[in-house]
C-alpha cells in the first residue's frame, strides 16, 4: 500500500472523494495514488489539507518527497 494510500484511509476519505476535490476521475486519481501518474502542484496542496486533521505533522515534503511515498512495508 502506497504512502498516499495509508494517509487517505487514515482520514477516512475514499478514492472518490478525493478525486471529486482534484476535480479529476476516481480512476486518474487511483493512477496518481499507484505512481503510474503525477500529483500537480494544486493536487499536492488538497492532499495535505485533507490529510492534515488525522496526520497535522505531515508536510508536502514528507508525503511527496521521500523515498517510501512509493510503497511501504506496513
């Protein structure tokens, strides 16, 4: 499971409702949360604001730019 996985399902939010605030498709969406497509400067801003209420010390730095935002172990 993805970093972007865990964080999603942590809020409790689905792939849904997150594409809806991307204004994108639950499936472009579900490519982004795979690595198979990129997050845009705008997506990496709505990601960590809708994380934030359940993982607050979470920046865009630790969520994007770190070698296990791909896949961790858990």
């Amino acid at each position: 499971m993805t970093k972007f996985a865990k964080l999603r399902r942590g809020n409790g939010l689905t792939q849904n409702e997150v594409a809806k605030a991307f204004n994108i498709t639950r499936q472009a969406y579900s490519a982004k949360e795979r690595g198979l497509s990129s997050f845009s400067d705008k997506e990496k801003v709505i990601f960590i604001e809708l994380v934030k209420p359940m993982f607050p010390r979470e920046t865009i730095e630790s969520i994007f730019f770190t070698t296990d935002a791909k896949k961790s172990k858990d």
